[in-house]
C-alpha cells in the first residue's frame, strides 16, 4: 500500500506550528513524530527526512526535502530508523507477521514493531499512547505494563490535571518466530532460560536487575542471546 501526497514546505510547517499551539488531541494519541530519520522499503531504495508513524494505521510517513509527503505500510517496509532526540538514541522499527489475538491458528498481518534486541531471541516492543493523571504513576503496573512519560509540544489535557504517558508492551521472538508476550515478565523469562537458568539467575543478581525495569530486560536478553 502506497499513497503519494504532495505539499508546499511551507504549508506543511505551518500544519506543525498551529498543532503545537492546540490541546492534547487524539491524533497526539494516534501519532508519533521524529525531526530526522529513515526508511528502508524493500526494494532497497533509502528515503530520508523528518518521519511520522501513525499507530492507529500502522503506517509510516516521509516528508522528503521537497516537501513531498509518502507514506508506507509494513508490506513495502524492511525498517525504518529515527532519532530520538530526548534519549540520544537511534531508534529501529522492523515489520513482523503478527496476530492481536495470539499466534495459534489466527490471522497474522504485518506490522510495526520498535526492535531494541535482535539476535537468536529478539526483544521487540510495540507501544500505545494513553492519558494519565499527573499523579506519580509506577513505571511497572503489571501484565507487562511498562509505562513512561511522553513529551508532547502541546498542552497537556483538561486543564493540565493529564498527561500522555507512552505504554510499553514486550514480546519476545524465538528462534522459532514465535512471539511470547511477556504478560509476566519473571515467570515468562525464566521459561525460556531453560537450561541456562543458573548462569542468567547468576548474571541478573550480580547485576542487581529487575524484571520490572525495561532497561534490565534488554539487559538480559542481551546476555542471554550471548550464552
């Protein structure tokens, strides 16, 4: 799926400036948005320039030096890369053959996972966006509910009493492209060390991490893709 749009730059800058002056609106929810990055279609050809991944659609959105506007589905994409600004980091994105309702006898379609640990087993991410009270939320709640803070250029909602937190749902690919939510992360984690349990319990503890902490599960299954 292809759909071609062209734009004056300067229209398109403008679009941007006026959504920046408005509240908090569900297409903030449905929308992320990178300054700089890539995409990489499948026929090999690299498209640069600020980058827009509608979640809701699951399509990602080039806006080329011309002021061009293409957009993408997973079915034309190898993967596309941004720069996140706030974290330092070069994010990735890759399509992988997917089903909401599990992957036992259902239909799987391709979509947009964010990849944060590939190897013999993959960590991959997928994300929504909700609105939370401002009151301290735990960045682990649980069901493998990661949640953290989402900066937004515009105001936050109903009179600044919410905020659009990012949640955070992990998988886990196996070397049998099997996709394993982890719902759980401990227990669902230590199904899959198997044999390795005692070098990763030995490894996690000496490290002091946490299954709550995103950070420490990509920690793992960095190490575990080494054993």
């Amino acid at each position: 799926m292809l759909l071609k749009l062209s734009h004056l730059l300067n229209g398109t800058l403008l679009i941007v400036i006026l959504s920046c002056l408005m509240p908090v609106s569900a297409q903030s929810l449905q929308k992320q948005d990178w300054a700089m990055g890539e995409i990489i279609l499948n026929t090999g050809d690299t498209l640069v320039g600020p980058i827009s991944y509608y979640h809701n659609k699951d399509l990602v959105q080039v806006t080329l030096a011309d002021g061009e506007i293409l957009i993408y589905s997973p079915v034309n994409v190898k993967c596309f890369k941004v720069f996140n600004g706030d974290k330092g980091i070069i994010q990735t994105y890759k399509p992988f053959n997917w089903s909401e309702e599990g992957q036992v006898n259902s239909y799987k379609k391709l979509t947009f996972f964010e990849v944060l640990a590939e190897g013999k087993y993959t960590l991959i991410n997928r994300s929504v966006f909700t609105i939370r009270n401002l009151d301290p939320v735990p960045a682990y709640t649980s069901m493998g509910r990661y949640y953290e803070p989402y900066k937004t250029n515009g105001a936050y909602y109903k009179g600044d009493t919410y905020q659009i937190a990012k949640l955070n749902l992990f998988y886990l690919l196996t070397p049998e492209n099997n996709f394993i939510p982890l719902k759980n992360p401990k227990k669902d984690m230590e199904n899959i060390f198997q044999e390795k349990e005692e070098s990763m319990e030995a490894y996690i503890n000496k490290h002091n991490l946490s299954y709550k902490n995103p950070v420490a599960l990509l920690q793992m299954v960095r190490y575990l893709n080494r054993l």
